[in-house]
C-alpha cells in the first residue's frame, strides 16, 4: 500500500512553539512504561527516560553549567547517549555531538570550539585522543562505565531529582553539529530549538505517532539520524538503537520490532538491497522509509520501491538549513532522477559563478532559504558569510556548493558538488554523468569519477570502481567500455580498480582522498 497522504510533503508552517522535553514530560505521564529507547535486550520506559532526562538536568545544573552553554558528547551510539543529550536539552544546554571517526587533532580542534566544560565519551574515544589529550581540558564522564572518565551512573543526580525549570527560547542553540570535514576543517552548524520543533511538527505527515518504532542504523551524532530520532521521540514512538550497521541484522531488527520508520543513507539501502535473503524478511510494518545525505541513484530508488513495503521519501538539503527539496519517490516514479520539489516555505534558486540567478531550466549553484535557517558557524563569522547569499532584497540564502537545475515540473535535477566539477580543455564536465553510464556495466557494482590535474585538458576525469566479486573484468576493459559510451570530453583518462570506496560515517564518498590518492600515486 502507497500512503497517499505522502503527497502532502508540504505541510502547514508551525504555529507554535514547544520542545521535546515538554512532550517526553506528557508522554512519561500518558503512557509511563511505553518503550521510548531499545537497545539489544535493554529497552528504557518513557518514564524511565523523563527520570532520566531529569537526573542529567540536576547534574549539569550541579555542575554550574548554565543555559545556553555547551556540553560535547563523542562516543558510540548507546541509550547513555541519548539519555545525555536529551537531559542537556531539559536544562536548556546545547548539545555539541562530535563524530568518534575524526582524527585526534579534528577533535581536539572541535572540542575547542565549542567550548565545552564537559565531555561525554567512551573508551574508544578516550584511546584515540590520548594523542591530544593535554588539550582537551573538558571534565570527562564515560558514558561506557569504562575508565575514560568518571562513571556516568555516578555523575548522575539521584533518581527522582527534580531539576530549576527553565524557560526555554526558539532561537537558542539546541545543538552544534559539526560539519564532516570532507571538504575542509569541520566548521559547527549552531541550530536552533524553533528549527527542531519545526521537525517534529511536520512529522505527523509521515505517520509518527505512539505506534510509531524507528531503527536508526546511522550514528546519533549526525544530522541525518537525529531528523528522524527527535520526531519519533517527540510523537511517543520507540526508536531501536543499531550500535553498528550490518544489512542482515538490520533486516532481523525491523522485522522483530514491526518497523514502521527508518532513516538510511543510499549505500545502506544498497547493501540491503542486494542481500540474497532480503525479500525473506517480513517489512509489511514499514509506513515510510528516509534517505539523504548523500546521492541515491535512481535505479536504487526504483528497487527499493518495488520490493519494500511503504511510502519512500528522499530530503534534500543541508545541515545547515536554508532550503529542502522532498521527493515523495512513491508517488513520482518517473521522477526518481530528481530530488523532488521545493518543501512548501521553502525559497530554493539557482545562481551563477558571478551570484546573479539563472533562468528556469539552466543550471546554476543551488542557494536556499527557510525557517530552519542555521543561526550561523560556531565562532566563525567570516565562514557564515563566505557561506551566504543575498537576494535584491536582502533575504538571506545559504550556498549548497551543488549544481542542478529545475525540470518544467519545478523539481530539481542535481549534477554534482560544484567543486567537483571537472574542467577538460575549457568545457565543464560533470561526474555524475560518467558515473550514470558506468553504473550501467554488468560488473561495476559502485563508481565514483573525480578530475586530476592533466599537462594537456588541465584536468580529466578518473574513475574509481568497484566490481562484483570474482570477477575478472579488468581496468582497461572497463575503461574501453566507458569511453565507448560517453562524449569525447567525458572520455577516461584512467579507471582504478579498489576493494571499496572510502566514505564518511554517514556514506559520503570521499573524492578528496580519492584525488589525493591518485596524484600521490602518479608523482611515486
């Protein structure tokens, strides 16, 4: 069945302001011993978590942490996480959750600039900052009962403690997320309570309510998780915690819970797309399933449309707000190219290098502008500005650094990371593009294309591939194939053949460490 209330992906705007820990508060009095977290065989209550919530309130209030200060949470997703950082949010401090997979000194590096007094961490952690660690003067508490700092069930105030109620404000900090460095040093996107409201406001529209369960199989300290974890929590649902993705047992996991929500990045719904056993699995619960954060090929959507039960919605935009697009795939099937339309409120244009906006069905750097707007980066208004763009009129617009374009339908069609464009004698080419024919061959399983410098086009593409195990299909073979099948500008200079793509946490290819792979490799 296809939820045709999906088609509505542009609800009404929020006309009031609450926050997630008032509605943790009713639903620990409405439905006290409904699973609000699962864990393996460990689950936590609503009123379980509201105690909870209020043991860390008292403790940071002990601590003299004030609202709208900044704790820093770095560990491995686990129901202490989420326990922490919703227990700052009651005691109106944000939340700074940094990832454990950056190097020692990009830790250190955040850790200073959020400016935090306390740091939540586990052992792991403890272990890969020890390089750092005269650095990072935050008081630690280990969220892992591990000696990385002192216990958590230690620190916490005494069961019961009630914490000095605070009056939050929509525009303060809710939390900082830090960008994932793949394209510089990771810059703090401060967002703000009225932003995360708004998220769970418009939840409704995709079927959240008390029923509602969650896996989340993506780290808490992403902004992809956290937009499908904080609605679920705030419209009474459970949400099941995966510590580490595995496509089988996330399969074992939604059909043991009813899975009814999930939020996946496109190289996830790959794996589990191409297990042997997947239409084994009972998902007949599903209601909707998410993705974002990185490029979902049209072929994968198509899949996943066919074999899986419920609605499939794809967000565009960035952690920093400014504009989403929504593409209820669902409903569209011929646009599954496309990143769907503009949400409603939502002011998505297209500029040019010189910042002038470009007519209907040319491509251009998409900008954009909502509600849930970034207040800016942490510490850093010169990065702020560097990442704005202003209209005629002085309205405020983010730059994505992508490149698209609008069909006559007003979705839009996305071509690549503005810098990763590739310029081959004076004429743009854009990886995607090769990387849609390559996907094609019978033996690539993934691709990505990247531009090196070159003495006679300035620059030409390369491309990565991975292909389907045991076979015997060599570079050149592939590299033939390709060049057969696109234009002379987009012709290969190289394919390398590799086991696997490097990618962020959340499944972001990283074609910085590709391109410097390859130019240290030439120069050897």
């Amino acid at each position: 069945m296809y939820y045709r209330k999906f088609a509505n992906t542009r609800p009404d705007p929020v006309t009031e302001f609450g926050t997630l820990s008032d509605l943790v508060r009713r639903f620990a009095a409405s439905q006290p011993r409904h699973a609000a977290l699962v864990q393996g065989s460990r689950a936590l209550s609503y009123a379980e978590l509201d105690d909870g919530m209020d043991r860390v309130a008292c403790a940071l209030q002990r601590e003299c942490i004030a609202p709208q200060e900044v704790i820093s949470i770095c560990a491995g997703t686990s129901i202490e996480y989420a326990a922490a950082f919703l227990g700052a949010l009651r005691a109106g401090v944000a939340v700074a959750p940094l990832a454990p997979s950056c190097t020692a000194e990009e830790l250190a590096g955040m850790a200073a600039d959020a400016g935090a007094r306390l740091l939540f961490l586990d052992a792991a952690v403890a272990k890969a900052i020890e390089p750092v660690a005269g650095r990072i003067v935050a008081k630690r508490i280990a969220l892992d009962a591990s000696p990385a700092g002192e216990p958590f069930s230690a620190w916490l105030a005494p069961a019961g403690t009630i914490p000095a109620p605070v009056e939050i404000r929509p525009e303060w900090a809710f939390n900082i997320i830090y960008s994932s460095g793949t394209t510089g040093s990771p810059k703090g996107i401060v967002q703000s309570h009225a932003m995360r409201w708004g998220h769970i406001e418009r939840a409704a529209v995709y079927e959240y309510d008390t029923s509602a369960v969650t896996v989340i199989a993506t780290p808490l300290y992403s902004n992809t998780t956290l937009v499908c974890f904080f609605p679920t929590l705030g419209h009474g649902g459970t949400v099941v915690l995966m510590t580490k993705f595995d496509a089988a047992a996330y399969l074992a996991l939604a059909e043991k819970h009813r899975a009814t929500h999930t939020m996946l990045v496109p190289v996830q719904y790959q794996r589990i797309m191409a297990l042997r056993g997947f239409d084994d699995y009972d998902l007949s619960g599903f209601r909707c399933k998410f993705c974002t954060s990185a490029p979902f090929a049209a072929a994968l959507k198509a899949d996943v449309l066919k074999r899986w039960q419920g609605g499939l919605i794809e967000f565009y935009g960035m952690t920093e707000g400014g504009g989403t697009c929504i593409l209820a795939a669902h409903l569209h099937p011929a646009k599954l190219h496309t990143v769907g339309p503009p949400a409603e409120g939502h002011d998505i244009r297209l500029i040019d290098d010189q910042g002038c906006e470009v007519p209907r069905g040319e491509m251009g750097e998409v900008v954009g502008h909502s509600a849930g707007i970034m207040n800016g980066y942490h510490n850093q208004p010169e990065k702020t500005a560097e990442a704005e763009w202003h209209d005629a009129d002085g309205k405020r617009f983010i730059r994505t650094g992508d490149v698209g374009r609008f069909d006559e339908d007003g979705f839009l069609v996305l071509m690549d990371r503005k810098k990763d464009m590739i310029i081959s004698g004076g004429f743009n080419v854009y990886p995607s593009d090769i990387e849609r024919a390559m996907r094609e061959h019978p033996e690539v399983i993934e691709v990505a294309v990247v531009g090196v410098p070159s003495e006679q086009w300035g620059e030409t593409p390369v491309a990565f591939v991975v292909l389907k195990p045991g076979s015997e299909t060599s570079a050149d073979q592939v590299r033939e194939w390709v060049n057969e099948r696109v234009n002379r500008i987009q012709r290969l200079a190289a394919v390398e053949l590799i086991e696997q793509l490097p990618r962020s946490a959340i499944g972001k290819v990283l074609k910085r460490e590709l391109r410097e792979g390859y130019r240290n490799k030439v120069r050897a």
